[in-house]
C-alpha cells in the first residue's frame, strides 16, 4: 500500500490530463477565494492602515537589516515551529497538521503531474496523510477550545470548522481508498463499489476543504505570518499599537505619568506576577 501510487492506478479509469486539470482548478479556488476573503474582510487594507499608524507613533526608525532579521525570526518562530502557541499539546498537534498537509498536496502534486515515479513519493504522501489525521482528530477531539475549556459535544459544527473537518475526512478518505487500491492493485478481492465510494467521499472533501475558502480558515495561513511580522515590527520601533508597554510600576517616572498608581497601589506597588500566566495553559 505505501509503495502504491493510487493515482497511478487510477489512470486506468481517469486520464491524467482530467486528474491535473483538476488540481489547477483547486489551486485557482484557492487563490480565488483568499482574494475575495481579502476583499471581503478588508485583511490587506487593515495591515496596510495600521502600518501606516504605527509609522505615526513609532519611536524609533527600524533598518532593513533589523526588518530583514525578524523576518527570519518570524518565519523560525511563528511558521516553522508554531512558536505562538504556548499549550505543547496545541502545538504539536498544529505542527502534524500543516506539515502533514504540506507534504500530502506537494507529493499529490508531483505524482499526479508525472514529476517522479519514486517510491519515496508514494511512501510520504502516506505519511503526510496518517500526519495530518493524528494532528486533525486529535485537534478534533481533544484539544478544541470549545470542547477541552467549554464540554462541548465534538459533534458540534459551525461554519468555521469546514476547514478543519474537511482537512481530516480528505486525508481519512485518501487513506483507506488508497488500501482499497492497494488490494485491487495485488491482485486480491476486494469490491470496488467500496473503493469508488471512498474515491468519491475524498474528492468532495478535498473539494469542500480548496473550494470553501471564502468560509472557511483556509486563509488564515497567508495572513499569519504578515501578522506575525507587523507585531514583530511595531514592538521594535515602539509604536506597540498603541498598546502600553511593560512599566516599572514603582518608578517615579511611571508615577508621574499615572498619578492613579500611587493614589491606589502606593508608592511601592508589589510585583503581580504574570497574570493569566501563573495557570498553565489548557487550551488557547
């Protein structure tokens, strides 16, 4: 089964020509709906207007090299390692998802173009696809804020889920009409009804997850890392979005700037702590 190119055998049934026409038309869903996701929520304008406020307030002058440095830093934090999540569970979970994800469609991609014949490629699109049921189910079922923080019922379905619930049930369906596949392939019994059902649920999950992202958080992976980078920025030169910095509460400085903290917290206000920080993170 791991070894199989399922695409390979399909193409007994389906020309190749159809199977790459519909991965260009999936990818001009994708683009299609970011753009209009982008055009709907107003993403792009927003980054660009609160750019321009944080180059009203900003109190230093950020170089390109330090720019070109939190892009690396941004890329290795946030994108690479998912950095921003602070529960370890959450995060490993992301991590099997998007790597999952990106090595099934890349290795998709290139079997169903022809781009290799390789064992090797049939192996990780297997990986990626078991990758991406690990991290999606156990998402699913288990760390969702709504379920882990709030006992909702893993049942419960809202518009935004499409993304997610697409995401495992392609991979899900991949997986067992490849093995269905497989079978046939060895020359053992097996009922293709069976294996043309699981053909048809993968393609429309696969199609729901690329064509639903006007509705979906499909989209949500181009703006993060425009996110990440405007935050990264606006802490190094100041501007902070308008957001307070991290004071000496006991400073006179500090005092004089908000004369309610001694009038309330005396002149040598205790240190707090971190807050929300002090419990360790059980969801978001």
């Amino acid at each position: 089964m791991f070894i199989i190119n399922p695409f390979a055998e399909l193409s007994t049934l389906i020309s190749p020509e159809i199977m790459q026409g519909y991965l260009i038309l999936m990818a001009v869903l994708v683009a299609g709906g970011t753009i209009l996701d982008m055009m709907h929520k107003k993403s792009a304008q927003y980054f660009f207007e609160n750019a321009e406020k944080a180059k009203k307030s900003a109190k230093r002058s950020v170089g390109a090299g330090e720019k070109v440095g939190m892009a690396v830093a941004t890329v290795a934090n946030e994108i690479l390692t998912s950095g921003e999540f602070c529960n370890v569970k959450r995060r490993i979970s992301h991590l099997l998802t998007m790597y999952g994800f990106i090595i099934f469609a890349t290795t998709t991609a290139i079997m169903i173009f022809g781009l290799s014949s390789e064992a090797i490629v049939a192996q990780l699109w297997h990986i990626g696809a078991i990758m991406l049921i690990i991290g999606g189910y156990w998402f699913w079922f288990s760390i969702r804020v709504d379920v882990s923080a709030e006992g909702a019922k893993w049942y419960k379905l809202v518009r935004a889920d499409i993304f997610i619930v697409s995401l495992f049930t392609t991979a899900t369906f991949a997986l067992i009409w490849s093995y269905l596949q497989s079978k046939g392939a060895t020359g053992a019994v097996g009922d293709m009804g069976f294996t043309t059902l699981f053909f048809v649920l993968f393609i429309i999950s696969n199609t729901t997850l690329f064509g639903s992202v006007l509705w979906s958080k499909f989209a949500h992976m181009f703006f993060k890392p425009a996110a990440a980078f405007q935050k990264r920025t606006t802490v190094a030169d100041g501007s902070r979005e308008n957001l307070p910095g991290d004071f000496d509460l006991s400073s006179p400085e500090v005092q004089a700037k908000f004369p309610d903290i001694p009038q309330y917290m005396g002149k040598n206000p205790e240190y707090m702590g971190h807050g929300i920080r002090r419990e360790s993170p059980k969801h978001y």
